[in-house]
C-alpha cells in the first residue's frame, strides 16, 4: 500500500540543495503574482483643474488631478495630460513605477501669453476665438435700469465653472462662404461684413460643416455665455458705461444713428474689455437658447435654457436699426426659420 502522494528522488548534492532553497519560499510569495506600485499626479494650478485637467497613464483612462492609479507593472510608463482650451498641457512625463510603493508628480498647465486662437476655414480664411476666463456676475437689468424691458428680469447670479472661447467677431460673409459657398446676405458690398439672413436652423448647418474641420468643436453661445462676455466684467447698460445720453455709444456700436440703414465690416468699433468686436449692434446675434418671456426659471451655471422648448430663439446685442436692443442685457426673439438681414451670429466653443 502507498504512503504518499508523490515521490522526491535525488540524484546529487546540487539539486537537493535547490529543493531546500524553493520550500523555504513561503506559499504566499509565490502566489503572489508580479509586483506592483501606484502613481499619484498632482494638477496645478488649481483652475486648470476646474476647467477640466486630466492624466492618464500609457493612454489608459482619464483621472482627475490627485487621483492614484494602483496596479502598476514595475518600471517604465508614460503620462500624458489632455488638451484643455485656454490652456497649454505639461508634456509627457516618463515614470518609473517601483513595487510596493506610490510614486507622486506633479503636471504644470500654463496659460499661453496670446489669449487668442484660430481656427482655419477652407481657404485659409481664419476665425479668430478669444478666451473668456471663469466667473460670475449678475444676468440681467439692474433695478430701474433705463430703457430696460421686462424679459431681462429677475437678474439673477450666473456661475461659468470653466471658461470658454469666444468668436472675436461676427460671423463674416467671407467666413461663411469659405463653409457653405454661398452668401445669403443682403448687404452685399464687401465679404467683411457680417453674414446675415441666415436662420438659427440653417446656422446648424454651417456648425456641423466646421466641427468637420477636425479643429475642435464649436457651437452658438448660450444667452448667458453672450451676456456674460459682452459684459466683460461690467455692470453697466453698456460695456463702456451706462450712457444715459447715448453720447458714447457711436465709438463701439453701428446703431440707428450711425449705420446708414446697414451693416458694417466687422471689428471697426472699440472692443470690450475682453478684446470682442460689435457684442453692441451691427447685427443681433442668434443664441442657442428658447426664449422665454422672463429668467424665472433660468439656468445658473451658464448652460442654455432648452427645457422647456419654445416657438423662437434668443437674439442678441442690437443691430444697424437698434437703440435699446444694444444695451448688455437687452434680448429679442425670433423663429429658429425666419431670417432678417438685421441678424447674424458668432460663435463660441
């Protein structure tokens, strides 16, 4: 009868003294599998973290700056940070990743000097965006606020968590064409102009071609993203000041006094503070928005108002035949189909 399961047979002092070495090897050891460590990546500044900063190891999934990823094969990886607009990203990092223990680093985003980017339509027209920082400040008419209507009511705190771009002009008709090759427009004159009678619809269209492009994705700015970049830090009826006397007005916007009954190229008047071009006049400017009759209601963090839907759109900003319409928080409405040669648009992303 047999006493055990198996049977040890040695032929020489060298392979039993390899035996000896191997069952003093605990069982958990040899069980355990390859060794593994982890890796923590900090994100400085704290605002490129808000406005969405990531990492990732060797192209795996996106973490949130101050995340650990565990399970990490001993020695070599690469991290790599994703692109963010506004920002300029760390580069890859090269990692060597020891067992047993958390490795930390540190990715540095950085602001580029030029506050600007461009994107290149077909043709090498450019389309230039300017940077609009994170913030809050008050939507709407402020109390007894001259010349105001009641759809800019209740005014009420906005919040953008992350910052965005912003078109630098309107739309122009050179812009447009170089898309769509077309021009709709009734003011005809020069393809600098803004393009115009063209319908919240039909803009989709063109939105769609350029996103195309490969350049990154662009959009129609929320009535919120409008007012809050027209303002540009201002309280104010108007960015440069409350102008009670419409004495000003003639340096920064093509209003009913000034515009000969039609638009203008884009970019002759003064800017905001944030280096944008006729946010006053010129033409309305289409919103992605419903319009809703007051901001009761009304989203906070800058998102567009879309539920519930409505008949029309929002507009904004004034035009050639405007006086009220240019003020900051001055609106108007009109049917996502209908077009007018009073109104264009510019885009954000």
């Amino acid at each position: 009868m047999r006493t055990s399961a198996f049977r040890i047979t040695f032929s020489g002092p060298i392979v039993f003294g390899v035996l000896i070495a191997l069952l003093a090897i605990p069982a958990s050891t040899i069980l355990a599998g390859p060794a593994t460590g982890s890796l923590t990546v900090k994100i400085k500044p704290k605002e490129a973290k808000q406005d969405g900063a990531r990492w990732r190891v060797d192209g795996g999934a996106w973490h949130k700056g101050g995340d650990t990823e565990s399970g990490l094969s001993e020695g070599g990886h690469t991290v790599t940070y994703k692109d963010i607009a506004g920002w300029k990203s760390p580069k890859a990092k090269d990692v060597t990743i020891t067992a047993n223990q958390d490795t930390t680093i540190t990715g540095k985003y950085r602001q580029p000097s030029n506050n600007t980017q461009t994107i290149m339509l077909p043709g090498d027209v450019p389309m230039d965006f300017v940077w609009i920082p994170a913030g809050s400040f008050m939507m709407g008419r402020y109390t007894n606020e001259q010349d105001s209507n009641s759809d800019e009511s209740p005014q009420h705190t906005v919040t953008f968590a992350n910052g965005f771009w912003m078109g630098k002009y309107e739309v122009s008709q050179a812009q447009w064409v170089a898309v769509m090759g077309n021009n709709p427009s009734y003011f005809t004159v020069n393809l600098s102009r803004p393009v115009e009678q063209v319908s919240w619809n039909t803009i989709q269209t063109f939105i769609t071609a350029v996103n195309a492009l490969g350049q990154g994705t662009v959009h129609l700015p929320t009535e919120a993203q409008w007012e809050y970049a027209c303002r540009a830090g201002t309280t104010t009826r108007f960015y440069w000041g409350d102008d009670a006397s419409y004495t000003q007005i003639g340096s920064y916007a093509w209003y009913y006094d000034n515009s000969s009954s039609g638009t203008h190229s884009v970019g002759l008047k003064l800017p905001d503070a944030w280096g944008l071009y006729d946010m006053s006049g010129n033409v309305w400017e289409w919103c992605e928005d419903w319009y809703h009759s007051s901001y009761t209601g009304a989203p906070t963090d800058g998102s567009a108002w879309v539920s519930p839907t409505g008949s029309n759109r929002v507009i904004r900003g004034g035009g050639w035949g405007s006086y009220y319409g240019c003020r900051s928080a001055g609106r108007n409405y009109y049917g996502p189909s209908d077009t007018n040669s009073g109104i264009g648009f510019r885009l954000a992303r």
